[in-house]
C-alpha cells in the first residue's frame, strides 16, 4: 500500500510533497532490502525539495526545522541494514550543504551535533565508493567554514579548542593511495586554515595534530625518492622513454609544494615553523644537501639540486630560505659527519636506515611516518671523505659553484638554478645574498644608493666606486643567527668570515666566466649563465678583469671558427636566418627580469627530443648549437665593454643578385624555384632519374644560388617552348654532397636534406617529452648522365653554386668578427633583415 501511495499523483515541488516524505521516513522502523528502494528516493526527494525551497519558498526549510527532519535522517541511518542507504543519505546531505544559499539554513545544519555525528559515525568504508561519498560530505562541509560557522562544529574549553570532528577525521586520509580523496583532504584543510580563527590555530599546530605535517613532509621525501629512483632507471635504460613518468612525477612534487604554500599563505606563524623545522630536519639536511657533496647517500645531485629549487621557489617562508643559505657556508663534513645512527655498534647509510623505516614504521593510514631517530645522515667509515668529497673544509656553496667548472651539464644547469633562483627569492635577506655573492646588481644599486640618501658615507663611497662592497660585518650577524639555527639540527657550523661579499662575488664571476670557456656544455645551459651573469654583474664594468676578458676573447674566437665552418656547411642556406633568430632570443632571455622556468629539463634523458636518423638532422643540431653558443658569446663581448646591445645581430644586408648570375638568366626571383613554374635552362645538362622502380624520366639538371639560398633544380622540357622547362623537383643545395659512383663514372649520387629546420628548433621541440619521438631521414638521388663529362660538369655546377652561396653567408657575417663594438648599430632600424627571417615560417 505503501508503494502505491508513494507514486501518487501529486505537486512534485510543494510543500505538501516533502510532509508526505517526511511522515513516510517517520513511519519506518527498520531499513531493509524490502523498502531501502522507497527509504532511497524518499532521502533522495527531501533533498532536491529543501534545495528548491531555499531558493523559492522559505516555509520548505521551516518546515524541515520543525519536524527536525535532519535528526530524522540520523535515525534512518542507524536503523539501517543496507550501504546504499548510507551512500545515499551522505549525498543527500551533501547536496543540501553544497547547494544552500541561506545563512540562516547554513547555521542551522551546523547548530545542533547531527552533522557532527555524522562525521564520526562509524561508516563501513571497505567499501570505496562510500569514502569518496564520506570525503565529498566533508569537503562540503569545509566550504562553508568561516569565523561564526567554524564555531559551531567544535567544542572548546576556558576558549580553546578541545574537539574537531572535521579536521581530526579528514586527515586520516591525507595519504590516502586515491589522489582524488588527497586532493580534497587538501582543500578541506585549507578551507579550515584560512577561516583564520586564532583558538582553531592553536589546535590543529598543537598535540598530535601537529604531527600532520610531519607526515605531510615525510610524504614528500617519499615522493622525491621515487622521482630519483625514475630518473635514475631513465639514465640507465636509455631504450625506454621515461620523459612522460618523469613529469608525471615532478607534477606530484610541485603540486605539494604548492600546497605547502597554500598552507603558508594562511598566516598561521606555528604551522609555518612546523613546516620550515620538518622540511629542514627530514629533508634538506640530511638528504638534499648531502647529496651534493657525495653519491650514494639515497638521491641524485641532479634531483636534489632540482628540489632545492623547487623548495625555494613555490615555499615561501623566510626562516626556511634564509636557513637553506646559512647551510651553504657550513663546510661539506658538517654534513658527511652528522652524529651517526648506529645499528649493532657499526654505522649504517641513510638509504638503508630509510628502506629499514619504510619496512618497521608504515602508519595505519598507508603512508610512512619517519622515526625522528633515523634521520641524521651517515656514511660508512671506511669511506674516504678526500676521494668522495673533495676538501672537507670546503663550503656547500664552494662545492656548488665547482659545478660550473667540473660538472656535467645537467650538473651545471642545476648548479646555475640554484643559484638563480637564490637571486631571486625575496623571503632571503639582502645581506645573505650579499655574503653569498649573488646580490643582483639592481638591488645592490638600491641599497647602496639608501645608504647614501640617509648619510652613511659607506654607501656614498661605494655607489660610485669601482668596488661596490657592503660592510663585511654586517652581513656576519644575520648569518650568524642562522648559524645558531643549523646547530639546533645537529649541524656542526663552525663559519668564519674568510672573505669579503666582494671576494665572493669575483669568485662567482670567476666560475662563470670559466664556464663559457668550455665546449662540453649545451649553448641552453650557457645561455643560463648568460642569464645570471647579467643579473649578478655590479654596475661597475671594472668587476672584468684582465684575465676574464682575455678568456672571453679567446672563447670567442673559437666560437668564431665554429661558425665559419658552419658557412660551408650542411645547412649554410639558414644560417644567416638562425643567427638572426637567436641573437633576438637570446638578448630577450638574459636581458629578463627572470630566468627560464625550465627546471624539469634537467631531469629529463637526453634523448628525450625524438630520434635523428640521418647526418644532415645531427648537423642541424649541431648548426644550432654552434650558432647560439657564438651569440652567448658575442654579447657577453659587447657586455663586458659597457656598449650597449643591438636590437638585431650587426651583420652586413643582403646585395643585389648580379643580373649575369646564373639565377637571374634562368628568371628565378629571390623565392626561388617552385615546382610547376617555367624556367629557362641556363647551362642546363640532361639525365634520367626514376623515384618509382621501372619509371624512369629525362630531365634537366640545373643547380644555382641566389644570394644565400641554393637549389639542385630538375626540369622538365617544354617541347613547344626553346630552352624553357617546367620545374619537377627542388631540393636544397647545401648538404648535397656530389658523389660519382665509383663503378658508373656517368652516375651522381646526391643526397637531399630536409628543407627546412623546424624539427630541430628548440623553441619547437618537445623539451618536455610531451610529442611522440619522430624519425627523420635523408633521401636520397641517382642521376644518370649521358657521359663521364656531363657528369662532371654537374658535379663543377654544384660546387660553383655552392661556393657562391657560401661566400654570400660569410660576407653577410663579416661584420660579427670586428672587433671594434663601438661600431655597432644603436637603432633596430638599422637592420637588415627583413620582417620573415625566421626559418621555421618558411614552411
């Protein structure tokens, strides 16, 4: 009777409709297979009713407060035999919570401790689909938190804070292997920091609720040991593409970051200490740090130089910068030498006691919760600190700078981010970035100049001296204080002022400049240090000494020769088109008030850009990285003379084809050949070529230049039409690479490059591993030649041609191996190339 009752005819959206429901919820007295159906839809409608009548009609929700329906729901449920009744009832509160717009509707939910019963009703959660129903409950629950609703879902004692049902039950979850159900816990406890209720603070920073973020932190190092495990495998398994996992991965690590920083943007200064102290005594310390002084100790120099940057970039608390920066003067066995945890008497490695506390410490929420015992980082004894580590007085900071000097690329580009980003972060005090030597010049110019303003003659003198140096004490006790921190940790800092913020300065400038001498490094790693060079360098171009520009020169020179060697070779045709190019790039990457946000690269395997298969690709590449390596160094040229900078590269215009040249006798224009259009033949010599096996076809050779363009032409005879054909096929000239067969003198083997370089561009490639790896070869052509002589006169046209282009892209260069600047061009109008240079718009 019930059922037919139920599906009568009547007003869906009145208020009689939801009494009905309600004295029909009311009636029942235990839930069962028999009437869960009606109990569901009954939960169901009640919900879509209340919602409808908070936007409508407020007698609905009138209605629902004085029948205490939502007391009413709670006995439904523990009354209740079957989960999809409880799966129910949490979305129906769900929608209520999410969609009520009345404050008055909001305060009432809250009021009364059904909602906090819910939330710690025992739910039976074996079953999945009825956490994430319980984690959307909460998380609805969490957007309407704010200073009065907050209020409403503690308790407290003598005003503060003894109970929070919500935050207490959410975090049990934060680690959950489901990153949907993280990524809700995470806004929930947002939600509830940012209300900014002070009592509500004090609780969730104190007790074991404080513990939360200690496992939030040792749930990073989790994260960031498993990308140093797959970025390992990536260099050792160099057949797979790791670059998609590897990303993957990184975005897990940034996407923590960013919520520590979501955390920190609360305001909460207890929690802000808990973060900096964790991320300091279970991570940077005995991990991070470490690593970069010796291998082996559980991360790679790489990944850690790449999460130190990270860190400091996204997490924005002064103590944890400013401490990072301390640690860096600390000498490298204040870190090899923490007070060792010994196991049966003898020391064990950090990355055994970690696999031994992933083994013994799992938490019953799925995640590792570190034993603060085992965080202090030891090597075996009989590791020899000289052969792993080098000086054991050197500094941290000295170790990374022998990057730039010693280290790999990857080292290198991390070294160079590390310290970029110190440059760049505002949470360090002034005076350590002094100390450290990467005081950015804008900044030194504006402390200087404060100095001055308010009479102290120090910064007067120093404004407008050649050695602009702060006071070395100065710098002393701030670090100092930081100093004292460290200890605090277990790091044994004995720091002694041993050179002024100038000396560290030149020391950084020394290891720059030692870097752009050196022809192991990819012109994007060198293009960093071009980056930070321009930012460090004090306004003062007395900071170049004699022996720095003596190594730029002779760097220069080198680069020099590299570059004529590329006029001659594969890809000369673009040369002049993508030196333009860089030369605009690269004066807008150093010339930025930020360096390049690639710090994922330096993870990334090296063959993570696709595959080249052929000599011509390898030789665009390689073109690449000559021409942006020989711009880095011309306008660190022009940089360390104190000339302003051109706009566009200094190279001499383009000249007027001569009308008796080959080009202008056929009717090419300055395009050049397209097939299908009429040509003369000019000095033309018959052949047979066939693309298809069996199709052989007689044509015209031709080859010829126009200024520092060049195509192997094949031409078809109009018969109707004396010495005129139609253009077949055009392939570039350059890279051709004549060769007769050894056994048929009249054959010409030629190889044809592809066109055009927009596969090589690094700007276009996937730097990032996103695009799928492409294989790119050359073809190939055999042309038959009537005789011996024909065939060698072809081979003379080719050589001709190509000498003319090559002489036109040297001339055009002359200009960049002058080495008076001071004849530079000031104005972009002075430019020669056209608008179109880039070689990747010719497509």
């Amino acid at each position: 009777m019930m059922w037919f009752s139920f599906w009568r005819s009547r007003n869906r959206f009145s208020l009689e409709e939801l009494r009905y429901l309600t004295e029909q919820l009311q009636k029942i007295q235990i839930v069962n297979e028999v009437n869960k159906d009606f109990v569901i839809e009954a939960l169901r409608s009640i919900a879509e009713l209340v919602t409808y009548g908070d936007q409508h009609d407020s007698t609905f929700f009138d209605f629902f407060m004085e029948k205490q329906v939502l007391g009413e729901f709670i006995r439904i449920l523990k009354i209740s035999r079957t989960v999809t009744v409880s799966l129910q009832l949490l979305q129906t509160m769900s929608i209520m919570i999410q969609n009520l717009k009345n404050e008055h509707a909001i305060y009432y939910l809250f009021s009364n401790e059904h909602i906090n019963y819910l939330i710690t009703y025992s739910f039976d959660f074996r079953n999945e689909e009825l956490l994430s129903y319980y984690i959307s409950f909460l998380r609805a629950i969490s957007g309407h938190l704010n200073k009065s609703t907050i209020a409403l879902l503690v308790k407290t004692q003598n005003d503060e804070v003894v109970s929070f049902p919500l935050y207490v039950e959410a975090i049990q979850y934060a680690f959950h292997e489901e990153s949907m159900i993280r990524i809700a816990i995470r806004a929930l406890t947002l939600n509830v920091y940012h209300v900014g209720d002070e009592s509500v603070n004090r609780y969730v920073a104190s007790g074991t609720l404080a513990n939360y973020f200690t496992d939030l932190v040792a749930f990073f190092k989790k994260q960031c040991l498993r990308l140093n495990d797959l970025v390992v495998q990536a260099s050792q398994e160099t057949s797979k593409d790791f670059s998609s996992s590897i990303i993957a991965f990184a975005d897990e690590i940034e996407d923590n970051l960013y919520y520590f920083s979501d955390v920190i943007s609360a305001g909460i200064p207890d929690v802000d200490k808990l973060i900096t102290d964790n991320l300091l005594r279970l991570l940077i310390l005995p991990l991070l740090l470490p690593s970069l002084i010796e291998a082996g100790v559980g991360i790679g120099a790489v990944t850690s130089l790449y999460l130190l940057c990270c860190i400091l970039r996204i997490v924005k608390i002064k103590d944890l910068a400013n401490t990072i920066v301390a640690a860096f003067f600390c000498p490298q066995g204040a870190f090899v030498s923490l007070p060792e945890a010994k196991m049966n008497g003898a020391a064990i490695s950090y990355k055994l006691q970690h696999l031994k506390t992933e083994e013994s410490a799992q938490s019953s929420n799925g995640y590792v919760a570190e034993d603060e015992g085992n965080l202090k980082l030891s090597i075996p004894d009989d590791v020899s600190l000289q052969d792993s580590c080098g000086d054991p007085n050197q500094s941290l900071r000295e170790t990374v700078l022998s990057y730039l000097n010693v280290g790999n690329d990857v080292q290198v580009l991390g070294s160079l981010s590390v310290v970029a980003t110190l440059s760049q972060t505002k949470e360090l005090e002034e005076s350590m970035l002094d100390a450290f030597g990467i005081l950015p010049k804008r900044k030194q110019h504006k402390k200087l100049l404060l100095q001055a303003l308010v009479g102290e003659s120090s910064g007067e003198e120093q404004l407008f001296s050649s050695g602009s140096n702060s006071t070395r004490f100065g710098f002393v006790s701030e670090l100092d204080s930081y100093l004292q921190k460290l200890k605090e940790y277990g790091v044994s800092t004995s720091f002694e002022p041993r050179s002024s913020p100038r000396s560290c300065r030149s020391q950084v400038l020394d290891a720059l400049v030692n870097l752009f001498c050196r022809s192991d490094i990819s012109a994007g790693t060198l293009w960093h240090g071009g980056w930070l060079l321009r930012q460090l360098l004090p306004y003062s171009e007395a900071e170049f000494n004699l022996q720095h520009l003596k190594l730029l020169r002779e760097s220069f020179v080198k680069s020099s020769s590299n570059i004529l060697l590329e006029a001659r070779g594969t890809w000369a045709d673009l040369l002049i088109s993508v030196l333009c190019d860089e030369w605009r790039k690269c004066k807008k990457v150093t010339e930025s008030s930020s360096p390049r946000n690639e710090l994922r690269c330096m993870l990334l395997p090296s063959s993570s850009g696709g595959v080249i298969s052929s000599e011509s690709l390898a030789a665009g590449e390689r073109m690449y990285e000559v021409v942006q390596a020989f711009v880095l160094l011309y306008q660190l040229q022009v940089f360390s003379q104190g000339i302003p900078l051109p706009d566009y590269a200094p190279i001499f215009p383009p000249v007027d084809i001569p009308q008796n040249s080959r080009g202008r006798a056929m009717g090419l224009d300055t395009v050049g050949p397209k097939q299908g259009v009429e040509l003369k033949l000019v000095d033309a010599i018959p052949c047979r070529i066939a693309f298809e096996r069996g199709k052989e076809r007689y044509v015209w050779f031709q080859a010829v230049s126009m200024g520092t363009s060049g195509w192997i032409v094949l031409v078809e005879e109009l018969p109707l039409k004396q010495n005129v054909g139609v253009v077949r096929v055009v392939a570039p000239l350059a890279a051709c690479n004549p060769r007769i067969d050894d056994k048929h003198p009249r054959w010409l083997h030629l190889r044809i490059r592809p066109p055009t370089l927009q596969s090589l561009n690094p700007s276009k490639t996937a730097a990032l591993g996103k695009a799928k790896a492409r294989t790119l070869v050359d073809g190939r052509w055999t042309l038959a030649f009537r005789d011996e002589e024909s065939c060698k006169s072809a081979v003379s046209m080719i050589h001709e041609e190509f000498n003319l282009l090559s002489q036109e892209v040297e001339r055009q260069l002359k200009p960049l191996f002058d080495s008076d600047y001071s004849t530079l061009p000031r104005d972009s109008s002075l430019h020669p190339e056209s608008p179109n240079t880039d070689p990747t718009n010719r497509l």
